[in-house]
C-alpha cells in the first residue's frame, strides 16, 4: 500500500458516479477497476471484508440500515482486514500507478471506515438531485422486475444517507463534494478542479457526458402533482421533505435550485 494514494467516488445508485469514475479513471496517473463483471466496476463486489448495499435491500433502502453505516469505530478495522482489502482489490489496480480509484454505492455512509482503512484517502462525494436519483432508481426496479417501491422512500433514504454524511464529515481529511448539474454542465471545469483536488496534472475528459437528463425526471415530478392519485403521494412529499432538503441546494418546490450546501445539515433523529 505504500507510495499510494487511495481516492473513493461517493454517490448514490444513479448519481451519475460512474461517467464521473469513468472520466477520472482516465487520468494517465489514475488506475481505476475496469472490465471486472463487477456490476459498474464497483469495488463492493470485489471484496469480501464487508458487506455490500445488496445485503441491506439494494438501492433506496441501504442506508436505512443502522449496520450499513461504518466508522473507524467499526470491528472490521483491523491490520489483517486492511491487507485482505488491498489484496482483494488489487488485481484490479495497476499498481504502477500512484493514484488508485474506488467506486460503489455504500461509500457515501462508509467514508469514516474507508479512512481507518486507507489513512489520508481522498473522497470525492457527487450529489444529484433527489427526484431524478428517486424516479432513476424506481425505473431501474421496474425494469428488472424486482419488488416495487413508492418514490417516498427512496426519497427519504436519499435524504437519510447525506444526512449521514454531513455528520461524518468532520471527520474526513480529504474530501470535496460536487454536484451531478454542476459536472454534466462544465465535465472538463469539474473534473480538472477534482484533479487539483488530487493534486494531480490537468487532462482532458474523454467520456462522453449527457446534459439535461434530469429534465424527464422533473417532467415526471410535475406531471404527479397534477395527476390525481399521484398528486397524494407528491403533496405529502413537499410537506414532509422539502425543508430537509433545503440545506442540501436542491428543492422540491423549486426546481431550479442547485445552490451550494449548507455547512450545518440538520441530521433528523
């Protein structure tokens, strides 16, 4: 592990944190998991020493999991399980590399253990606006036929889960945070200002980033206001979350709104 620098992409399912993985994977200083048939090259899938999101219900339900939350106060940190970790993953790293990258899911509640894990890793966390990671994350369920969810909870468990981490975040040496709109708007601003983040050289983005996506997903929120029987479910979501998320830059209410955070995320009990 010596003479590495470990950097861990944070976001929910559907954030848009696998172009962004993707963009700086392609970094010639980065080494990032490729072609592993790992679902998105997700690094939860290639070890074993803690359990990944499927264990706790998938997406839009993990985090509501007291246990799926890990600090450095976790049993799991130990020297053994630190050596296991980097072995199981770095088949997948070219270790000729100085810079090796991390994705998965869980990562946004698991930033504290990765830390203990890892000493001085930096974190990169990708916000994106709740609606479009909910109704996302609902279409996906649909396609593949799993048990269906309201969009209620998804919602919340996005608020759940960054709720988490603006309490974890004290803690954290390295980390900075940026928003899907502000990425797919300006890739190549974004990603170089990641790069400095790094401290690494400038290069440009090779990807190909689509812009407007939420677009469908707040037609779709709009839509359900106005419609009968979704306009119940909708309604009760404006009353119930909207002044949780306020603090995070998004709205509900306004749809807009894409400011940056506010440092003092109120964490509900």
């Amino acid at each position: 592990m010596t003479g590495h620098k470990f950097v861990f992409v944070c976001g929910l399912h559907r954030s848009g944190t696998s172009i962004l993985f993707k963009s700086l994977r392609d970094h010639p200083d980065v080494s990032g998991f490729h072609n592993t048939e790992s679902p998105e090259d997700e690094g939860m899938h290639l070890q074993t020493v803690y359990r990944p999101s499927g264990a706790y219900g998938g997406a839009g339900k993990f985090g509501f999991h007291p246990e799926a939350h890990l600090t450095e106060e976790s049993a799991l940190v130990t020297d053994e399980n630190r050596k296991k970790l980097f072995s199981e993953w770095s088949p997948y790293w070219d270790l000729s590399k100085r810079y090796l990258l991390e994705k998965s899911p869980p990562n946004i509640i698991r930033t504290r253990f990765l830390q203990a894990m890892f000493p001085d890793s930096y974190f990169i966390i990708l916000l994106r606006h709740p609606l479009a990671v909910s109704y996302a994350t609902r279409k996906w369920y649909r396609r593949y036929r799993v048990n269906w969810r309201r969009l209620a909870p998804i919602f919340e468990h996005w608020l759940v889960c960054h709720e988490l981490f603006m309490a974890d975040r004290p803690y954290l040496k390295n980390v900075m945070v940026v928003k899907y709109e502000q990425f797919v708007s300006e890739p190549n601003l974004w990603v170089n200002q990641l790069y400095n983040f790094l401290q690494l050289e400038p290069y440009p983005v090779q990807q190909k980033v689509l812009t407007g996506v939420n677009d469908k997903y707040f037609k779709k929120w709009q839509n359900d206001l106005n419609s009968f029987l979704p306009s119940f479910e909708a309604k009760s979501m404006i009353t119930r979350f909207e002044s949780r998320l306020r603090p995070f830059g998004y709205s509900i209410v306004d749809l807009d709104l894409c400011a940056p955070l506010d440092e003092e995320v109120h964490v509900a009990e």
